[in-house]
C-alpha cells in the first residue's frame, strides 16, 4: 500500500507534536465544520478572490487504494466536492479543538486549493479530507502532515504547491483491516479502528529498506508493506514482514497506533531517531518520518 508519488515531499520532521496534542480527548473531523466552522475561510474552486489575503495550500487528493475500486474511479476526481481542511492543532495543547484555518472542497479534477490562511502555526497543520455534512459515508477521515517548518515564511500571497493529500475509502479501510488480520492484527474493526501509516525515509526522502519504528505505548507491532501483495501485503510466506523494503517505499502501518514515542532503527538495530506520534479514533493518519541519526 505505498503512498501515491507527489512532487511535494511532506516533511514530518518538526511535526512530531501534532498528532501529539490531538491525543487530549479531542476529534477534528471536516463534516463537522461546514462553511469554514470557527471562522475558517472556504475556497470554492476556481474563486480566486482569497488569494491575496494569506497563504495557501494547492495539491490534488489521492486515495490510498491505487484502484479507488470503491468508488468506482482510479483518480482522484471521484474526490470532487469532498470536504478539504487545514486545521491548526495547536489549541489541542490546552484541551480544546483543534483549530481551522481555512477549508475548502476538492475540484473535478482532483485538485484542491485551500485558501485564506493567515496563520502559520510552529508545529505544523494538517491537511484532512472526510465526508462532507450530508454526504454519503465514503471515506476514512484521513489526515496528512505538513511540518511547521515548511509555512513559518508564508504570507500573503505565498502557496506551498503541490500537496498531496491522502484518503482512504471505508470499503479500502476493510481491506486494511483484512490485511492487518493477516499480520496478526486481532482489535477492534468498529468506528474507532485508528491507524498511523507512513513511510521511513532518509534525509534525501528516499524510502529505506530494512528499517523498522518501535512505539513503546503501542498495543500492535507495526505492520511493513512488501512490494508482492500476492501472499499479504505485510507478510511473506505466511509470516509478518518484520521491517521496511525501499521497492514497497518504505512503508509502514501501526494499527490502533497510541500516542507516545517512536523510535526509528536501521538494520544494525542502531536506534536514529525518536520523536512523538500517534492517531485518533476513527482517523488514518499519514506522515513520513526521516530515519536520521541525531
């Protein structure tokens, strides 16, 4: 299940408190804040009027599932009207919800623009993508990272492009299931199935083989994709992947992950890196962590 190529390499590497602070008790999700909730600007495509006021993010929005089969397309215009937000986290420090920036609704094409944004919290925001209020119920509420390093400078005017949002189907979120079952997974399958899914890469965003993350708060082992879904696409011959490969992109998934602290470890069992992640209930939460020794 690797992430679908983007020519805008999410960075995670200051991001490591953001889902952090989403674990106090609080859900952020797009259907529950139509029309900007809280004040959020909303971009309607091809309404360029917010494009002097703030920054903002352009992208297009890619389901996790290469065959989209659930709704019937392979590309993201069966995406088009779904709910887009860009949310600050930061209020969830201090126990309350996480704050929205700007919202906006996915294009025809797939595209997205969220404009009007004129904040640039420290930690980072993310990108979510869910059922919009009223809509069918198609979609895992995904959530995808920017670092906060990556929109200090923005102002107005500025974009940070090329974007790309992940999103997964609830038909695509028992598939998930089914092959988490096969790795050993045996939680909960209800609406609080969470996920933290990603790729391990290095400094260069190159997808590393042989790597694996470590969650000490965690209940499940991660999960390591392989590029041969024929036998499972976390095992092999029966038995659970036990680290990443570079040709399945370096990709993990940790179900029901906690938050707490992961760490990142190459072949020789040399621990790189460690920082702060985790999930909600009922979210997929996608994030790259840079495998770097400190």
């Amino acid at each position: 299940m690797p992430l679908a190529p983007s020519a805008w390499i999410v960075g995670l590497a200051s991001l490591s408190l953001v889902t952090a602070c989403w674990g106090r008790g609080t859900k952020y999700g797009a259907d529950t804040a139509p029309a900007g909730g809280d004040g959020g600007v909303v971009t309607e495509c091809g309404d360029e009027s917010q494009y002097d006021v703030g920054w903002r993010i352009e992208g297009t929005a890619y389901f996790q599932d290469p065959d989209a089969s659930a709704l019937d397309s392979g590309g993201g215009s069966a995406l088009a009207n779904k709910c887009i937000t860009a949310i600050d986290p930061t209020p969830a420090l201090a126990g309350s919800p996480p704050k929205i920036l700007a919202s906006s609704a996915i294009c025809d094409d797939g595209s997205f623009v969220i404009a009007g944004i004129e904040e640039n919290p420290a930690i980072g925001t993310f990108v979510v993508v869910d059922d919009c209020e009223g809509d069918p119920d198609d979609l895992m509420t995904s959530a995808t990272g920017i670092s906060g390093a990556f929109i200090e400078d923005l102002g107005d005017g500025d974009v940070l492009a090329d974007v790309g949002a992940r999103v997964v189907t609830n038909e695509y979120r028992t598939t998930i299931l089914d092959q988490l079952k096969s790795a050993g997974y045996d939680g909960v399958e209800d609406e609080t199935f969470q996920f933290l899914g990603g790729r391990l890469i290095s400094d260069a965003g190159a997808p590393l083989d042989q790597h694996t993350i470590n969650c000490g708060a965690c209940s499940y082992p991660p999960s390591y994709a392989d590029a041969d879904p024929s036998d499972g696409l976390y095992t092999t011959g029966g038995a659970a992947n036990t680290a990443t490969s570079a040709d399945a992109d370096g990709f993990f998934m940790v179900p029901m992950a906690a938050i707490g602290t992961y760490t990142c470890t190459d072949a020789s069992g040399t621990d790189l890196t460690t920082s702060t992640y985790g999930s909600l209930p009922g979210y997929g939460v996608f994030i790259q962590v840079a495998c770097v020794a400190n």
